[in-house]
C-alpha cells in the first residue's frame, strides 16, 4: 500500500512541477506550534514580512501548547492543517497509528546543557542530579548518550524527572534542587547571562538529528500540494532571509514584537540560532531519521523503525526549493 501511494505522490509531483504555471489560490491555512520558542523566528519573518500573502495564503498561526493536545486533539480534530512539532514526536505518533507525513525540517537538536556555575567539567557532574522535563524525550535520550560518551553512565548522576518547562527546571537549578539541565534559547542564553556556564550543544553531538519539524495528515497534503508547496516556499524565504547577517537587527526586532522575546537575551540568541539550530532549505536527513529511529527503540518508546519513506517525505521540500530557484512564468 505504501509503495502504491508513494507512486501516486511521485505523478502528482511530476505534474505539478511540469505545470510551473499553476496558480495558488488564497486559502485559510491554521497552523499549530507548540509555543512561542526561537524555533517559530522564520515563521514570524513569513508574517512580518507577508510572504504567506504572497503566495496567496492567509495563514493563522495558533499556540497550542503540550503536544499531547496539539496531536491528540487539535489535530486528530481537523482544528490545524499544518503543524509544528518536534520530530521525534511525529515517529512515536506514526508508529502508533497516526496517519502524519514529515515535510521539512526546521531545526536540528540543539538544546544546550547548563550547569551551576561552580560546576566546569563532566567529571564534576558525577553524584549530582539533572533535571528532565521526560524520560522519554528525545532531547534526553541524546543527552543520555553525550554523558555516557564522557564517562557519566547512568546511576553516575541523579534525575529530577518530570521538571516542567524550562523555566521550572532552571528554577531547580537556580535552587540547587537539580544541578544541570536542558534548553534551548533564548531561555538558555538568558541563564547563560546569569552567570550559569553552557557545557556543551547537542548540535555538537547530532549535527543531523532533526528536532522542530513540520507536517501534516498525509491525507490532507496529498489533497492540497499545491498549497503545502505555498507554504514552504514562503517558508524558505523566510529561512533565507533570517540567515543574511544584514537582515539581523530587523530580524531581532520581529523577534521582539511577534515572538514576545525580551530584548535583552534575543540578540545572543541570532547567532545560537543560525549556527546550531536552523537547517537551511528545511532539508530531510535520512541519517537523521535513522538516528530518532534507534533513539526511541532504545529508549523503549517505539518496537520498530521502517525508515524514512515510512515518517517524511522530502519530496514537498525539494520542490519548494526548486521552484524558488527557478523563474517563475
């Protein structure tokens, strides 16, 4: 079945590349993101710089919250067309039934390991307590691997699970609960600034393992190419945009003033963000995949892993990217 519908996906993909003449029709597109982190910086370019308008899609961005309602509910619930969400999520969803299609990568894993300040090392961590937002995130389970690879095995440290959010595992930290933890920035660079060290980045580690992802109902994109083509061309751009160092000090005020980021931590966090998180073009890595597939069979969260075909589908991306290098008619 699935060889039949990857054969259907090619013809249509075939005709809608031959036909560079098609035209988008406005259309309402809701699109769903877990929160308002640095992840979301080329989707508030798109808006503040009306690239969805100019590919004649009226976009509503929505704050959806815990993944579990984003999924479960909003989704299942054709409350969202497309949505945000880490891809490790999207394999865990599949594998237990969900009909969802991966078709571009935002970011890579690159959530930054901070410690108290009196801590320097790996070795120093040894006997103290780290606090987890999940035992069975995938962030986790790859931090898991980099303790373990400078000599940490587990029953070495201490876990403070189910610590909240950043801010609540960072307050742990702050109180000497917990002595290291996780996150992304800007959270991580504001804590940096506080004079809590950043051991390391698991971009350093996973350079491939693919984190903050967008997809869909495979049913829902195969019925509507034309306008998920639309919004990753928007999305590229975007992405584009954001990575010109000229357009920084813009870039950072529509951090600002869309993404609600106070202006004292957002301008560390442009470079963080260019440098370790954003994957250019929304390329899908196939060894990336492979990595979230043995992460979460390791991790007791799924029983099998069938490969990239089975998850994504980069062929939405490639051509997105095509047609914004090729003049248009």
């Amino acid at each position: 079945m699935s060889s039949v519908l990857g054969i259907s996906m090619r013809f249509f993909l075939i005709l809608f590349l031959l036909n560079t003449s098609f035209n988008v029709y406005a259309q309402s597109v809701r699109v769903g993101t877990i929160s308002s982190s640095i992840n979301n910086w080329p989707l508030w370019i798109a808006q503040a710089k009306n690239m969805f308008d100019d590919e004649g899609l009226d976009v509503e961005v929505i704050i959806t919250g815990e993944s579990e309602h984003q999924l479960d509910d909003m989704v299942d619930n054709h409350e969202l067309e497309i949505f945000h969400q880490a891809a490790d999520h999207f394999v865990r969803e599949i594998e237990d039934g969900k009909d969802y299609v991966v078709i571009h990568t935002i970011t890579r894993a690159a959530n930054d390991l901070l410690v108290r300040p009196e801590f320097y090392n790996y070795e120093s961590l040894r006997g103290k307590t780290i606090a987890l937002d999940n035992l069975q995130t995938g962030y986790w389970l790859l931090y898991k691997r980099v303790l373990q690879k400078y000599g940490l095995n587990p029953g070495d440290y201490e876990l403070s699970p189910e610590s909240g959010g950043p801010a609540n595992r960072m307050q742990k930290v702050r109180d000497n609960v917990a002595q290291f933890t996780y996150m992304n920035a800007p959270a991580s660079i504001k804590a940096n600034l506080e004079g809590y060290p950043i051991l390391t980045n698991l971009s350093e580690h996973y350079p491939e393992f693919p984190a903050s992802s967008i997809g869909a109902r495979r049913e829902w994109v195969e019925d509507n190419i034309g306008t998920v083509i639309a919004y990753l061309r928007a999305y590229i751009r975007a992405s584009e945009w954001l990575w010109e160092r000229a357009n920084r000090d813009e870039a950072i005020e529509i951090a600002v003033r869309i993404g609600g980021h106070d202006a004292e931590s957002i301008p560390d966090s442009y470079e963080h963000f260019l440098n370790n998180g954003l994957v250019r073009y929304g390329t899908l890595s196939r060894e990336g995949f492979n990595q979230v597939g043995e992460l979460l069979i390791e991790g007791g969260v799924i029983e099998s892993y069938a490969g990239m075909e089975k998850y994504a589908d980069p062929g939405y991306q490639k051509l997105a990217r095509e047609q914004l290098s090729s003049p248009r008619r």
